[in-house]
C-alpha cells in the first residue's frame, strides 16, 4: 500500500495515468484541483475566492507575509486528510514534496513530447497551432514558477522523482504496469514505521493549517510538530494576545491528546 504522487503537465497524459494506475489498484485518486475544492469545504473559505487567488502569479503571493506558509499548510492538511495514510493517487504540482519523510510516497513525473500536448491543446481547446503552444508554453512556465515558489525546486530536475515517465514511448498500459511494479518494492511498501510518521504529518498539519487560518494565530510564526498525539508548537509573535490564543487554537484540533506551546513574546 503506498501513496502515489504523479507530476504533470497540461495535456500530457498524467491524469489518464493517474485514473489508470487508481483503478488497477483500487486506490482513491486525487487532482490537485479536486484537493483544492477539498480546502475550500473543509476550512469554509469561499470556493470562488479561493481558486481565484490560486490562479494569481507566485510573485503576487511572495509580495504578502506568510502566504506560502499558509496556503502549504492548508493544502497539506488537506491531502493528508483526504490520503488517509495509504491508497492514493494524487496527480498535480509535485504532490510528493507535499508529504515530506514518507517513505511509502512514490513520486512519479510524467513528460510527452510537446507536439503531442500542442495537437491536443488545439483539439480540446479549439485552438489554432500558435495559440496551442503558447498556451502550452504558458502553463509551463506557470508550473515552474509555482513550484519554485512553493518548494524551492526546479519541477524539472529528474532527481526529484523516484521515477520519470515519456508517454511519448510508454503506452498508457505500460506506463500504468510500471507505476504499479513500483508499489510491489519493499522500498515504497507501507509500514508501521511510515504508517505512525504519515498520521504525526497528518496531525502536524492539521494543526499548522488551524493556526494559520485562525485570524487570532494566522500572523504567529511558529513551527509545528506532533508525535503521538502530543503537539509541540515554538516560535515568536509581536502580540501577548496571539501567545495567549495559540494553545487554544491548538487544544481544539481534532486529534490532539497533548500540547505544549512554547511561543512567547521576544523580550526588548
């Protein structure tokens, strides 16, 4: 049992590969898309509102304190939420460094050559041949820029990934056999070791996305971690008021059994 993370880009085949690979093995299969929906629901922020500001460039958000931190922390949680600790398939912006110290997540990326992705453009988007590959080149680059903006990483680089798929060569069924093989390893099997760090991940972010939404905490800048239910939260804030909301905040996520805040106001 492993969690699945396929990178792709417009019109390259990652999501045909994704429904694929889920249904041969019966796992639960996630876009990045539906995973935003998801934090939409499950943090009562406006849908609209929400994939609007995603659709705005990194450097928009790198002008705001605290966004990246907040929308990763978010989203996070929410994949955590929705992964359940194993048997899933996730397909988007490299999902695998949404789950970091995991080792039963298989990160895969998917290339195609780009005359096959400018022909489908202009078929499914009714494009001429120039705007299907400016459009193509254009979600390219907004990919790298997001993921640079996110992880620090350049989406490109092979080393990232536990495998690199051309479905320019590899058919859908081969493709989907090779994903498949990678879950028989021991090294992406799923184990009590892996299965404990995914659930302390779970809780770590659901608890980082609690106190960076909350409008009392959201501005505190705070590290998170959890083991076993006991959450350790340290860091600084400017407000007395905010050290004072922290432990609430914290106490109120679903999942807690323990915490200890250790955020204080630094003295002048």
């Amino acid at each position: 049992m492993s969690i699945i993370a396929i990178s792709r880009g417009t019109f390259s085949g990652g999501e045909a590969l994704a429904k694929s690979v889920a249904e041969r093995l019966g796992y639960r299969c996630l876009s990045r898309e539906e995973n935003l929906k998801a934090v939409a629901k499950m943090y009562k922020v406006s849908r609209e509102g929400f994939a609007a500001a995603m659709e705005r460039r990194p450097p928009f958000w790198e002008r705001i304190l605290g966004e990246r931190t907040v929308y990763l922390n978010i989203v996070r949680a929410t994949l955590c939420e929705y992964s359940g600790g194993d048997k899933l398939v996730y397909h988007g912006y490299l999902g695998h460094r949404l789950l970091p110290g995991i080792s039963h997540v298989i990160g895969v990326r998917v290339i195609t050559d780009r005359e096959v992705r400018v022909q489908a453009a202009m078929q499914k988007q009714n494009l001429s041949r120039d705007k299907a590959l400016a459009y193509v080149e254009n979600a390219d680059k907004e990919r790298q820029e997001w993921t640079r903006f996110l992880f620090g990483v350049d989406w490109n680089d092979s080393q990232l990934y536990d495998a690199v798929l051309n479905l320019s060569r590899l058919n859908l069924e081969c493709a989907t056999e090779t994903v498949v093989n990678l879950t028989k390893g021991d090294e992406f099997r799923a184990t009590a070791e892996s299965l404990k760090a995914m659930q302390n991940l779970t809780l770590q972010s659901r608890v980082a996305a609690a106190l960076a939404s909350d409008f009392r905490t959201r501005d505190a800048e705070v590290e998170v971690t959890a083991d076993d239910g006991l959450v350790t939260v340290t860091g600084t804030t400017r407000w007395p008021e905010v050290e004072r909301a922290v432990p609430i905040v914290v106490r109120a996520v679903e999942g807690v059994t323990e915490s200890r805040s250790q955020v204080c106001v630094p003295k002048r």
